[in-house]
C-alpha cells in the first residue's frame, strides 16, 4: 500500500476534512433519490400476504378470486418458484412459503395491480386454507425435549459450513472455541463468579421501509433497484430464488434511507421479480412499517452465561461462556453471529484459558439476523456487566479492574490473530478524563428529589473488514476520476469517505472524484455496507488501484517529459512533477496523451481486490462450528463513559452524559465520525432502555413506531462528546478502521453499569424499562 | 370523487381524490412532490411533517379534502430555486444530515419551531423536535443545525 | 399528473365542510355513522386500516369549535390514560353539547362513563368545554409517567386544591391510567383537606388511592407497575400543588 515518497498528501480538501456529505444538498432540498420517489411507466404496485399464523401447514391455497379483481395483473405464490429451498449458510427458506409457514408475518403471496389499494383489496381474496400447528417462541420452548420442530427436514438441507455437534430437534449451529484448560484455570483463581444476562429482540427502524422496484426488459434481463446494504447480495439473492443467470440481473442501489443490518440480505427484491416477470411490466413494492416491522428481521434476543475466575489481586485468569441465541424461524446469518459472540467473547482483555460455547436456535417468529453489532452488542453487553460484577467481588475499581487486564499490541485475541494496533488505552484514559471519573463518587450520588445519578464504563473491540471488495479508478480525459467500488451509502457517508480517500491517494481534490452509483452491471465486487468494514476494506481497495493509477501516470509523463520513472511524482493538484525539478505535467495533459496518443499506452485505470486472509490457528484456539474468521481485518476499539439517572419513584433511567472515545486509525471524515458515535451510541441507549419487540402466542404485539419506542431528541442527551483516537492501522493507507458498529456496542454495558453505580442494583436483562428496574429496587409485592 | 383546490408552495394546486386520501399520497401521488417521505403513515414519526397554514403537521393525518383554500408548504417550498434556504444550509454545514430519509420532516419542524421561537435554548430545540424521529444521527448535529440556523437567521435580519 | 390512486373507489363515503355549529348538528342527525373529524390523529389512520363511515363531518371550517378540535376529540375518545382525561377530572370540566333538538352541559364525573364510552348520543355534537370559573383562585399540578419522553402516558395524576386561610379547604385528585376511567380517590381527597403543608400528609392517603386503583395489564406496563407510580406521582403532585398553593 505504500507507494512512492511524499504519497497521501493531505493538503488539498481530503482525508481529514469534515466536509458534509456529497449528497447533503440533494437531501436537504428533499431531492434525494429513494425506491419509492421512483416510477416507470406502466408501473404496477406489488403487496404481500403474510401468514396470519406463527406455524401452520398450508393445506391449499386458491388465487382465483384474486386475479379475478379488476385491476390486478399478478399474484404469485410458493408454487411459482423453481427451488424447494434456498438460504444463506443452510439452505432453508423460500421466498414464498411452500407447504408450511413458520412464523405470523411469513410472506405467503404477492400481488401486483394497477394501485395499491387494489393490490391490498385482492390480498383479502386469495383463499388460503391453514392447518395450526403447535408452535415454539422461546430459546428454552425450542430446546425443551419434545418440542415441535420447524424444521424436520433440517438433516437433508444443504449446508455450506460445518455447523458443529447438533443435539436439540430447533438447534441449527453449535460452536465451540477452546482455548487453554479453563479447569485450572478455574482452580487458580481466588474469586470465581458465574452470572446470566440475556438479551431482547431489536428492530432496526431505519425510516426508510423495504421497498424494490423492478422491471424486465424485452431480452429478459431484470433491473432492479432497492433500499439495500449489497447490490452484489441482491443479485445473488435473485439468482439463487429465481434461476436466473447473473449476467441478467442488473441490481442499482439508489438513495438508502438506513439499513442497519436489515437490509444485507434481500427483503421484497425477490418478489418485485416475481411479480414483475408474471405481469410483463415494472412491479414496485413498498413495505407498510408494521409489515417491515413484523416480517423482515430482528437483532437475535440472547442468552449468555458467564463464569469467570480471577486472582485477588485483580488478574483475569479463565473464562467459560455458554451462549444462546433465538434465531427465529429461518437461519440466514445466524451462524455467524453466534461465531462472532464467541469470538469476542473474552473483551478487550487478556486470558489464560477461555472456553466458549454457543448455540444458536430456530423459534417461531421473524429471522433474527444481521443488525449492528452482530452478536457482538448482545455478549459486550455481558461481557462489561460481567466485568464490573468482578470488580465489586474485588473491592476494585471497575477503571483500573479494566486496565490492569486490557490487550495489548502484539497480543494473539482469541483464534490466534494478533492485534496489530491499538488506541483502546488512549481511549480510556480519554473517557476517564474528561468525564471526571476519578473525582465523581463510586456507588453513585443523589441529584434531586428521589433521583441518584452513577457513571458507568463501557469498553469495546469490533472487525473492521468482513469478505472481499474491489475498486476500479479511472482517469478520465480531463484528469477528473472515476471512482467506482460498487459500495452502497446506506447513509453512513461511505460514498464521501471513498472520494476523500481517492483524492488523498491521488493529491486531488473530493470534487475531482465521481464515485460511480453501485450498480452491478458496471461495478466491481463488493460484499456489502455492513461490519464496519467500508473504509477499512474498500480503502484498501482503493489503495490499490490508485497505486497502479499512479504507476500509470508517472509512465506516460516519462515518455511526455522526457525524464527517468524514478525522478517523478505526484503532487498535489492533480500534476505530476520532476522530483526537486520544475517540469511537470497535469493530470489532463496525461490522460489525453495516454487516451489518443498512438504512443500513449491507452486509458489510465487501476484495479484491485481485496480479501482479508486470517484463518484462526488450531495451535492457538480449537475450534467447531466456526467459520474461519478471516475477518477482522483490524480491530477496532473503543470505551465509554456514561452517567445516568435514575428516578427512584418511576424507574425511569435517563442518560445525562456520555463520553465516547474510538480508535479509528485515522478519521477520514471526523464529521462524519462523530455522527456515527452520536447516532450508534443513542441506537443502543435504545437497545438498552426502551427498544423491545414484544410477542404474544407468536404475535407481534408492537408492529408501530407507536408502540415500538426509538429515541427521540427527548430521550438522546445533547451532551454526548465523541472523542477521536487515532492509532493508525498498518494495512490500510491511512490507517482507518472501522467505526460504524463500535459506538453501539459499547453503549449498552455502559448504561447498565452506570444504572448499578447509580442505585446499586445490577439489572441483567435489557431492555432495563422503569418497570423492570422498580421492581429490581423494590422485588415486594405492590400493595393491595 | 371530491375536488379540492389549495396552494403548494405558492401554487394553486386541484386535487381530485376520494375523502380518505391522505394529503401525503397526494404529495408523493398527483402532486409529484416526493421529498416529504412516508416513514409510517400514523402520525408517529414525523417524516411526513408538513407546513399547513405555517403551523407543522402530519402530512398522513390530513385530509386533502379538509384543505380547501389551505396553504402547504412542504420541503421543496423551502429552497428558492433550488437554493437551499437558511435552515437547510445550516443543516449541510453542520453535517446533520446521513441517510437523509427523515431531513425533510425535520427541516420543516425545525423551520416551525424557529418562526416560533426565533432563538431557542438546547432544552427548547429538543422539545420541539421531539415528534420527529431519527434513527442515524443521535440528534446532536441535528440540535447543532437549528441553533446555528438561529445565529445566521439573527445574523440576516439584523 | 392524475395518479391511479385517484379512481372512483369508495363512492360511498361522504365529506362535508359545515361552516356553523348548526350545519354540523344537523349532518350528525341525519344519519347514524357519520364521523366528525377535528385533529384527524384517530380518524385518518383507522379510514388507513379501511374503516369507511358513511359519512365524515369536518369541523375545520366551524368558528366556535375550531381552535378546541383537539380537546373535543380527546374528551369524546375517552381514552382513560389521555392526558385530558384526568387533568380535566380534576379541573372539574364540564362537556357542553348541542343536538338538532337542544343544548345541554354534563359535568365530567358524569360524561366519562368508562372504557371508551361517553354519554354523547350520537347525534350531539360537543362544542365546548369549560373550566369553573374560580380554577385560577385554587393551586393546581399535573404530572405524567411515560416509558419515554411524548410517548402515550402510562399513568397520570392531576391535583387541584382549593385554600382558606392557609389550609386545605377542598381537594380534587384524578389518577388516569389506572382503570376504565379517570377515576377520584375519595378517601385521598378527605385525607388532604385541612393540611397546611404536603408534610402533614399521611401515608394512609396513598395508600388509599392505589387501594381505589383498577389498573389492567397491557403492552405499556403490568396493573402491578401501575400501582406502584401512583404513590410516587401523587407524592409529587401533591408537593407541587401544595408549593403552589403557598405562594
């Protein structure tokens, strides 16, 4: 990645400027671009049946009375699909449901008609006859022996990773990874403490709901475009479903209103095709909030146990862990989440020994999949509660408990991979600072009239890279470029981080730089906007090409100038120089001599494509049912402190301050940076205070942003101070990490603790609503 | 079948549509005017918020047959040829913006609670935004925005 | 640009745009199912889920009613954790309405009957509200619990305290919330009267008001967990009302 002296120049408006995103104004004047903004002509409106039932037979289903409705050009069922099954890592879902539904909300049908209220009229017609089956929603309903099981077939699906020892009828991955003999480890250690958190389901909510719009053309080739995290996995959704060859299937990701996790995977694409190649004319679909809510994803509610021992004096010596995960009713990534719980497991911090266990569970209800944080939300949060529960068996303090044990560089973490780089110790002692932690009382302190205010820490350790991603740089003829990595901008301002890290490559300005819209007809591969990995992975990538850019221009301005290769380089504003000499060439001037010239060699483009290659090593960590965990790419660090209060009379938690300290190599864009800190702290203030979605007899009870509660600026503190750490990571040009999923992470263990220094009650169970902590203050009955 | 004739953004706009059509599907419907979004259709988010007669509202609780002789403006109506106006520059600058979706809701409370109350206080500008959500920005840039479009409108008029 | 949304699909469903009290009465006398439609936070999203009345009644365009749309709504809904419901209790509101056939005033205590229902018969239409005209001369205090900031209230409670010569001379107290209704503590109310200071209260008040309490168990919180706010918030209100009263 280093290229030639007096590289990455920083002068020109790039790296490190807080400039607002790209696509601000467009968004401000409300001219952005999302699926649901657009329409074709002949455009039909799509509408799906969702099964009433949390698990049932589908004994017939008759559509007559359906497409009888005028106005209605399609309705499409299970039946209308090539494949019995098809899935992420197991192979077990349909679109559409086929011979049984497993959860109330499953899409049973679709629809597309002349308007929706028409598409919605015909679903109330599509006679579908069900036979109830008993049903399982909870991790120990789907464990307990003689439990129905969703999936009876499960033994006969494909599976594309070794799933490990399975024993329960719903369990669909069991993984292990041991590493030392936590025995004695155990025997050594003076305090053994052993404890249970557990975990709800989170909604995503991004504002913008699922929505596609997709048409054929007249040689059978389908365009779609969606509010996606992937194009790439849109695509290969599409192809798996549905048959058709890649090469056919053209996925465009224009305006994304947030996706959260949600969105990796596909949502309505498949049956915008479905319906768009039934009726022969475009198919837009667009999900209702409570149909996004009830029929799309959720974070995996958990359960995990901790027992951990450590010396007297403070030294963490082993770990065991058992983890359970809810995964409802259809697989998709939960393998890997419960790999990546266990894989982070043991915190930022040193351990002799470490056994850990997980398991992951199908239940009736929606899939638990992807969501910021990736199982790593649900077991930091346990981890740090954990941690501060060994601190008070210490007689320590919670601070100095985490610094007497924290990883450090060149330190192996657990599966063998070293830590290249670490800003975790600077951001502590960041957040212990300026939130004055030293002067402010342990156990907390009263604030008002029945109300106690405590401050709690939080420290966390996230990947910054995840599969593979590539970008092609093209110089255009007037010396502005093309920069085109087919990463989606689900709004995390990845679009304006690329173009700042191409021009910083390449000594220009962000303005020279077009980021090409993902599209997959013409972009390279890029496995999607998910696990912090935009800037870390797809900056290398553009490392890369830039690189060979660069290797290309001092080439033609050899020939131009009449110099050696080895006396120039770039500089910044786009020209290429004679080292300590005068004679240069611009960009333009490059680019027409290489582009028209009969000597110029042809247009100037880079490629490259990136892979992150770290198996874990069986010297270090035995392993089962993991996924190698080529990964992490670098790890990304973390600590926050929060206060909170506490109102004694309601139970009401409010977080006054937070201080929030990330290692992120180097910032790119530190706007951009902090935004990502304030939006992922408050999405797990939420997770940890309020957010819960809540089932009954396999129904969702709060479908609504009504009874669904997200923060608003009410519940958010104004004074949340995002501090910048910036301990370069070697393999990327500039050194950034990730920063998209760590702010959340942390958050939750902090608030817990910062609620049991406040009033010395250890709340387990999240969300911590008032109801749930008055009664923790007061477990006796309520008169009368 | 009910015609219903009222001003958007300083034109006289006839909307034909039964008596439960919702004044946002006739933005994003008849009306072309797609930058005031549907983020739940209950009233509960505030993307759809809207400026009736120069008070904010939901755009999904409003009948368009209620509008009769109304005035609406909406997102589009803040710019001037596509110049953005004072509170959505101070929203770009101060990098509030992300994915963007809820901006236009936002920007048209922000633009009501400052007609209100030119010169808000932190504590004043969370209470008035408190109907609309984010999900992205944890609201301090938001909360930046407005004050800073406090300042600049101060700065203009004085 | 028509949009296909815009096709003749529910000819059935009637609008009006009555200017006057009387226009709107006499529409609600016409027919059972026609709808009045003030703030439109209740009505447009059930007309959403496909509710199609026979007929909507704006009253936007009515003078004496439109700037209460609001309150009108709220007080018919009758929702018993709303929070007009029990600050209105404790205001000692009256409901004023009229029909083709008449006018009449219903004090609150007798217009809220309990689980949505009111005693507005269905061609009356209220059109307005009023307050005793003495309420500034007594001290007041409103409190709300919520999961979250603007969220829908778990429970409320509203206190209003009239004063003589430095003491207590009559009390209402109204815990929404708790019940089908807002409903009046009795006891607690006797139990203020006389006190001077909020610290002369006894503990007995509060337990009788939780003892009075019929709360249910729903999404926002367990009956259990709303027994437990009432203490708390009546505590509080009843320090605010009293600060109040003091000064």
């Amino acid at each position: 990645m280093s290229g030639p002296s007096g590289r990455a120049f920083k002068r020109v408006r790039n790296v490190g400027a807080p400039i607002p995103r790209l696509e601000a104004v467009e968004k401000a004047l409300g001219a952005a671009v999302y699926t649901d903004d657009m329409t074709l002509p002949g455009m039909l409106h799509g509408a799906l049946l969702l099964s009433p039932h949390p698990h049932a037979r589908i004994v017939m289903i008759d559509t007559a009375r359906a497409r009888a409705l005028a106005g209605v050009r399609a309705v499409v069922t299970g039946a209308d699909l090539p494949h019995t099954r098809v899935g992420m890592l197991i192979f077990d879902e349909t679109p559409l449901a086929r011979e049984r539904v497993r959860y109330a909300g499953e899409p049973v049908a679709a629809v597309a008609a002349d308007d929706i209220e028409i598409a919605r009229a015909a679903l109330d017609l599509i006679d579908v006859r069900y036979e109830p089956l008993p049903a399982v929603f909870t991790i120990d309903e789907a464990l307990a022996p003689g439990a129905p099981v969703l999936h009876e077939d499960f033994g006969a699906y494909v599976k594309v990773m070794d799933l490990g020892p399975l024993e329960g009828a719903n369990e669909l991955c069991r993984c292990r990874m041991v590493h030392g003999d936590v025995a004695a480890g155990f025997t050594r250690s003076d305090v053994v403490l052993e404890r249970t958190y557990e975990t709800s389901a989170q909604y995503h909510a991004y504002l913008e709901p699922a929505a596609a719009l997709a048409t054929f053309d007249a040689l059978g080739k389908v365009t779609i475009w969606s509010s996606t995290q992937s194009i790439s996995r849109v695509q290969a959704n599409i192809h798996e479903a549905l048959d058709i060859p890649m090469s056919k299937i053209r996925a465009i990701a224009p305006r994304i209103g947030g996706g959260f996790g949600g969105k990796s995977e596909a949502q309505v694409q498949v049956f915008a095709v479905m319906l768009a190649r039934a009726a022969r004319r475009p198919v837009k679909i667009v999900l209702s909030r409570e149909e996004d809510t009830m029929a799309m994803r959720s974070r995996h509610p958990s359960r995990i146990r901790l027992k951990t021992g450590v010396t007297k004096d403070g030294k963490l010596v082993a770990r065991e862990v058992e983890a359970w995960i809810d995964g409802g009713a259809y697989a998709e990534e939960s393998p890997v989440i419960i790999n990546v719980i266990l894989f982070f497991s043991t915190g930022p911090y040193r351990f002799d020994a470490v056994s850990s266990t997980g398991h992951a569970v199908y239940t009736n209800k929606l899939r638990a999949s992807a969501m910021r944080g990736f199982g790593n939300v649900q077991i930091t949060f346990a981890v740090e509660s954990h941690m501060d529960e060994l601190a008070a068996a210490l007689g320590m303090d919670p601070v100095d408990f985490r610094l007497k044990n924290l990883i450090q560089v060149g330190d192996q973490w657990l599966g063998g991979q070293p830590v290249r780089s670490s800003g975790l110790g600077r951001c502590v002692e960041q957040a212990i600072e300026r939130s004055g932690w030293r002067t402010k009382p342990r156990g907390g302190w009263v604030s008002g009239e029945g109300r106690r205010r405590g401050l709690g820490i939080g420290l966390t350790c996230h990947t910054s890279a995840f599969m593979s991603t590539s970008a092609i740089v093209r110089l255009m003829e007037d010396g502005t470029v093309a920069l085109n990595t087919g990463s989606v901008d689900i709004g995390q301002g990845g679009d304006t981080a690329m173009a700042q890290m191409c021009a910083g490559m390449l000594g220009l300005d962000v303005d020279d730089i077009c980021v090409v819209a993902p599209d997959t007809d013409a972009s390279p591969y890029n496995s999607g906007t998910n696990a912090s990995r935009s800037t870390h992975m797809v900056g290398r990538a553009i490392g890369g090409a830039c690189d060979q850019v660069v290797a290309q221009l001092c080439d033609r301005a050899s020939m131009m100038l009449g110099m050696p290769r080895e006396r120039l380089e770039i500089r910044p504003g786009g020209v290429v120089a004679v080292r300590d000499g005068n004679a240069s060439v611009a960009f333009r001037d490059v680019a027409m001599f290489a582009t028209h010239a009969a000597i110029g060699g042809g247009p100037i483009i880079g490629t490259a494509a990136v892979t992150q290659n770290e198996p874990l090593d069986p010297a270090h960590t035995q392993s089962e049912g993991m996924l190698s965990f080529d990964a992490v790419g670098a790890f990304a660090f973390g600590a926050q402190v929060v206060e909170a209060e506490v109102d004694e009379a309601t139970g009401r938690a409010e977080i006054v301050e937070a201080w929030c300290a990330h290692d992120v190599g180097q910032a790119i864009n530190p706007s951009a940076v902090e935004g990502q800190i304030q939006g992922g702290f408050v999405q797990g203030l939420g997770y940890a205070l309020t957010e819960e979605m809540v089932w009954q007899d396999g129904q969702l009870v709060n479908p609504s942003f009504a009874g669904y509660k997200i923060p608003s600026t009410l519940d958010a503190p104004y004074a949340i101070h995002s501090i910048i750490v910036e301990e370069p990571d070697p393999g990327h040009p500039f050194g950034a990490k990730g920063i998209g999923e760590p702010p959340l992470i942390a958050s939750p263990g902090a608030i817990a603790n910062a609620i049991a220094d406040a009033v010395g009650v250890r709340m387990r169970r999240l969300p911590i609503t008032p109801e749930r902590l008055m009664f923790a203050l007061d477990p006796s009955e309520a008169k009368p | 079948m009910i015609a219903t004739r009222f001003n958007v953004n300083g034109e006289d706009r006839v909307v034909q549509a039964p008596a439960h059509r919702t004044l946002l599907d006739a933005l994003r419907g008849p009306l072309a005017l797609n930058g005031t979004k549907k983020g739940c259709d209950i009233g509960a988010c505030g993307s759809c918020n809207v400026l009736l007669d120069g008070v904010v509202v939901r755009a999904c609780l409003v009948l368009v047959a209620d509008l009769a002789g109304a005035d609406v403006r909406t997102i589009e109506g803040l710019a001037s040829d596509l110049v953005p106006g004072i509170v959505q520059q101070a929203f770009i600058d101060a990098g509030a913006i992300q994915c963007g979706f809820c901006m236009p809701g936002m920007i048209v409370a922000a633009t009501g609670l400052l007609k209100d109350n030119p010169s808000p206080t932190v504590d004043e500008v969370r209470a008035g935004l408190a109907g609309t959500l984010c999900r992205c920005s944890g609201y301090v840039k938001v909360i930046e925005a407005v004050l800073m479009a406090a300042r600049l409108a101060k700065g203009a008029s004085s | 640009m028509d949009s296909p949304l815009d096709g003749p699909r529910d000819p059935g469903m009637r609008f009006f745009l009555p200017t006057t009290v009387d226009e709107a009465v006499d529409l609600l006398g016409v027919a059972a199912g026609y709808v009045c439609v003030a703030g439109g936070g209740l009505i447009v999203p059930s007309l959403r889920s496909g509710a199609r009345p026979a007929g909507l009644v704006s009253l936007r365009r009515v003078g004496v009613i439109r700037n209460m749309t609001t309150i009108g709504g709220t007080v018919c809904r009758a929702d018993p954790s709303a929070d007009y419901s029990a600050a209105l209790l404790a205001a000692g509101a009256t409901i004023h309405l009229r029909a083709k056939d008449g006018e009449r005033s219903v004090a609150i205590d007798d217009f809220v009957l309990g689980d949505n229902k009111t005693a507005r018969r269905a061609d009356e239409l209220v059109t307005s509200v009023s307050l005793p005209r003495d309420l500034g001369r007594g001290s007041g205090a409103y409190i709300r619990f919520s999961r979250v900031d603007g969220d829908s209230p778990v429970v409320t409670v509203a206190v209003r305290l009239e004063w003589r010569d430095g003491v207590v001379r009559s009390a209402r107290i109204a815990v929404g919330g708790c019940g089908p209704k807002a409903f009046r503590p009795g006891e607690a109310e006797s139990l203020v009267c006389g006190r001077a200071r909020v610290e002369e209260i006894p503990a007995a008040l509060f337990d009788s008001a939780v003892a009075e309490a019929r709360p249910v168990s729903d999404i926002k919180g367990s009956a259990d967990h709303r027994r437990r706010l009432i203490p708390g918030l009546l505590r509080r209100a009843l320090a605010q009302g009293f600060a109040a009263g003091a000064s």
